[in-house]
C-alpha cells in the first residue's frame, strides 16, 4: 500500500533480510514509506520499507526498498526463508574445492 493509500502491484525479484528488489510497472518515488506484503513458503510477511532509487528495465521499472519496520514474527519468517535458500545454494560445495591463495 502506498503512503497516500493507493496500491500497486509488483514482482517480487530478489529478497534479504535488509530489503528487496521489486519488478513493478512504474516507478515509486526515491524516499516514498510503503507497506509491503508478500507470501512465502514459511507464511506471510508484511512490513514498512522505504522505497529506494529505481532502474528502468524492458518490461517497467526495477525498483529496490529497504526495510525500516518489520514485527518480530515477520522478521523470524523472512530469516528463515532467507536461510532455506542460503543453505540450498550452499548445498554439495566441499571445502576441498576452495584453494588457499597463493602468496607472492
């Protein structure tokens, strides 16, 4: 919900436990207070977050937030959805696959 009381709709592009990246079909502005509600696999979060300086793409407006607000039970889903995808990304990689930096 917009701070004037409007809605608009985006995608959900990219999520951490700081903010996120919306695919949306027209930029908000730089500074603007929304609400932000979105479902997860863990449950609902919703929040304030403060809209973030906007890039065009093809298809509308790629538009970053930050969080300034967020309940304890949204925090601690947002955390474990955060987490699942970490540790799936994580996944198969053995330690003896990283190499020590050589020193010159």
């Amino acid at each position: 919900m917009l701070e004037d009381g409007g809605r608009a709709r985006g995608k959900l592009q990219t999520i951490s436990v700081t903010g996120g990246l919306l695919r949306m079909p027209k930029a908000l502005e730089q500074g603007d207070f929304v609400e932000v509600a979105f479902q997860t696999q863990s449950g609902p979060v919703h929040g304030m977050a403060e809209m973030l300086v906007p890039m065009r793409a093809t298809d509308g407006v790629l538009q970053p937030f930050r969080f300034v607000a967020l309940g304890d039970d949204d925090h601690r889903t947002l955390r474990m959805v955060v987490d699942s995808v970490t540790d799936r990304s994580f996944a198969g990689i053995r330690s003896s696959q990283w190499t020590t930096p050589k020193q010159v």
